[in-house]
C-alpha cells in the first residue's frame, strides 16, 4: 500500500478509486503500411462505482483545531502529513512524489516539489470523493 493510500485512509476514504497514472508518452510515428480493416465497436465499459463525497475540509479543520501545533495544512505538504499523522520526512515526500509521477525536473529541489506535491495530493484527494475547494486545487 503507497502513502495516498495511507492519505486516503487516514481521511475515511478508503483505498483510492482513481488512481494516479504515469503521464502519457507520446505518440508512435504512424506506419507506412495501410492498416488492416477497423473492427467493430467495443462494448461500453463497465459504469464505474460513484464515489462517496467525504467532508475533507471540515476533517482537517477539526484535526487543525485539535492539534497543539498551527498547522498550515492549506499550503504545507509538510503540515498536511502530519496534521494526518504520516511520515512528512524529505524521504517519504519523495516517495510520495514519485507514487503521483512528479516530473523528475521538480525531485531535485524540495520547495518545488513540496509545492508540486501539495497540490496533487489534494487533486487526488478530490478525485476520490474529498470536498476540496476550487482556490486550494489552481
């Protein structure tokens, strides 16, 4: 089980119902050869199950209210993990970086990464059903 995951159980979300996804690699160089006939349409998928919106928000802010320390975790990766009571060492923030594919360009300098990951965290966190209000996810 990855650190979102441990995120997502920590917020009583339970394991992520939309995954992080490596991002696409560009496209083949079309062939030369003409392609074979096109085959019939596949079958709808599946519909995927609704996702259960979770008071993110009102969590946090009791969990800030409650803890000795002010915790910024509106901003801060840093003080988000801990307001949540997960690792927020440089180490398991990279871990966690590389879990939700953090350009390889942002590992290298922690304050852009922080900043990356903040932000992708509470994208995800929203994905999977998490109130997270519009000006924390521009």
């Amino acid at each position: 089980m990855g650190i979102f995951s441990n995120i997502l159980e920590k917020l009583g979300m339970g394991s992520p119902k939309v995954v992080p996804q490596p991002p696409a690699a560009a496209p083949a160089p079309a062939a030369t050869v003409a392609a074979p006939p096109a085959a019939p349409p596949a079958a709808a998928p599946a519909p995927v199950a609704s996702i259960t919106m979770v008071d993110v928000m009102a969590l946090m802010e009791k969990k800030a209210a409650a803890n000795p320390q002010k915790l910024n975790w509106r901003t801060s990766i840093v003080d988000l993990l801990k307001l949540l009571d997960l690792d927020s060492s440089l180490a398991a923030r990279k871990e966690l970086a590389k879990e939700l594919y953090c350009p390889d360009e942002l590992m290298g300098d922690s304050a852009q990464m922080n900043m990356w990951l903040h932000k992708n965290v509470l994208a995800h966190i929203a994905a999977n059903g998490g109130n997270i209000p519009k000006e924390l996810l521009d």
